[in-house]
C-alpha cells in the first residue's frame, strides 16, 4: 500500500495497517520533511516522497489518498497523469467526497471507492488506535468496496455502505456527532469559565457529565438518555437559564441553547413528558430566537 497526504489521518492510518501486516511502500506529504516525519511516526520502513516527486510513487495494490477535500481530485488528477504509477484499487478517506473524486484514476484502470473512519485522530499513535475499533462508511465500485471492507476487517472495525450521492448529507451528520460536539463543549466550558473557574478546571470538571452521557447513549435511546430541565418540563428553570445567558451578553450561547433545546423538547415530548410543560418552554425557545412560534 501506498498513502498520498501523510498528516495525521494517513501516517495513523498507516501505522495501523502496518501493525496489521500491511506493507507501507510509500509516504507522500506535501514537504519532504514532513514526509520523513510521517514514516518515522507511522513506524514504517518506506520512501518518504514530497509531493513533488509524486510521479516516483512505487505501484501498489492499494493506493490510499488522505489529502484534505480540496485537494483528492487534484491529487487523483496528477497521479493518472503519471504513467508509471500502477496499482489496482485507490481509496479516498474523504467524509464528504464521494468515490466520483478519484474519476481519473478510474480511467487510469484504478477501481475506486471511498472508506472513511468514524474517529477522531488527532496524531498518529493514538489516532492508530482509535482506526482499530471504528466504524467506516465505504462506498464506490464493487471490487473497491470489497478491498475497503477487507481493510477494515483487518483493522478490527466494522463497515457500512451508503448511496454514493448521500455522501455530504452522511458526513453532515458525522460533522454534527463529533466536531459540533467539540463546539458545544467549548462554549459550556466558557459558561463555566464565567462563573469565576479557571478555563482549564471547567473543562475538567465538565469532562466526566460529557462522559456520562454517552455511557447513557451507548445503552439507551437518546430519548431516554435525556436528562436534566428539559427532559422533566422545567419550564421555570429554563426562564432562568436564559435570563443569564441574556444578561451574561452571550448571544451566540443563547442561540446555540435556545435551538438545541427545540430538539431536546422533541426528544422529552417522545419521552411522554407533560405536554403543557413543554409548550411552555417551547413559547420561551421561541421568544429567545425572535421567532413566531408555531
């Protein structure tokens, strides 16, 4: 194998495979000192190549492009283009993109697909870790679709497929599952902040509440993993906490609480919360976005 775009992603990818008996032939980065860094992280005897020798890029049966969005078709456009390059399926790690990215390489005799890891890597070691227990959405053409799933049963992680053109709106929700919950945890964090904690003491003690409730998702739904005001129609407290929010100048928390709590009302009314407790709040929400409520 072979992986074009060793940052975080690709070099934790292949120090994975690796670990897994996969030959790592070569490393591609945009410099070659980050290269050299990649394979020195990933652990790995294989060609550190800038992405200016990309045309010296050995063939391989797998050619992994872990490049950030903008650049897959591109990439997949200058490696075609290179006729000494061989190999026999290319795979994107794009959440967005689907397989269609790598059409040139399809032209170039490739079978393309996509295969991209539901984790957060955010370096090599542990992010190798994170790929050896996670779940992959892969999709493209049968025989790439085949050699993904066989990757990610190597890996010990388990694939789903999707249709090609619900890429954006699958990686919409992935975004939504992970980065979105960074942002919302930063702003509590801030909240907490302005109530006299130091900033690294409120995310530290706002760490095991996150915890706890994905423990709740992991067993129940997520109407029933709903806790706090909203799930129990507190339509007093709700008042409160946006009077604060309000008086704390904090209008982008205001929004962000006043939206999520629509969903959390819907999620309490599925529940069975009372009703007229929950129209209430939903009048408050509703006041609180400058919306006419419905």
């Amino acid at each position: 194998m072979a992986v074009v775009g060793a940052g975080r992603l690709g070099t934790a990818l292949a120090r994975a495979l690796a670990a897994c008996g996969y030959e790592v032939r070569a490393l591609v980065a945009r410099r070659a000192g980050h290269a050299r860094r990649a394979v020195e992280l990933a652990g790995v005897r294989a060609l550190a190549l800038p992405a200016a020798r990309l045309a010296e890029l050995p063939s391989s049966e797998l050619l992994f492009i872990t490049t950030p969005d903008d650049a897959v078709a591109g990439v997949a456009g200058r490696i075609a283009a290179t006729a000494r390059v061989r190999g026999r399926v290319a795979l994107h790690t794009s959440g967005a993109l689907s397989s269609e990215a790598l059409a040139p390489l399809r032209a170039g005799g490739f079978r393309v697909g996509s295969m991209h890891p539901l984790a957060a890597v955010s370096d090599a070691a542990a992010g190798a870790e994170s790929l050896r227990r996670a779940f992959y959405c892969v999709e493209g053409d049968a025989a790439a679709v085949a050699a993904a799933r066989r990757v990610v049963r190597d890996l010990g992680g388990e694939s789903f497929s999707i249709r090609t053109e619900d890429k954006a709106l699958y990686h919409a929700a992935a975004l939504t599952a992970a980065g979105h919950t960074v942002a919302l945890f930063d702003i509590a964090a801030g909240l907490l902040a302005r109530c006299g904690l130091a900033p690294q003491r409120a995310r530290r003690v706002l760490l095991p509440l996150l915890g706890s409730t994905l423990e709740n998702l992991s067993r129940s739904s997520p109407e029933r993993a709903l806790t706090g005001t909203f799930a129990r129609g507190d339509a007093e407290t709700v008042r409160k906490h946006l009077k604060a929010l309000r008086e704390a100048g904090e209008p982008e928390s205001l929004l962000t609480y006043a939206l999520l709590g629509g969903r959390s009302l819907r999620l309490a009314a599925r529940a069975g919360a009372d009703t007229s407790a929950l129209k209430e709040i939903a009048r408050l929400l509703a006041e609180a976005l400058g919306v006419d409520e419905e």
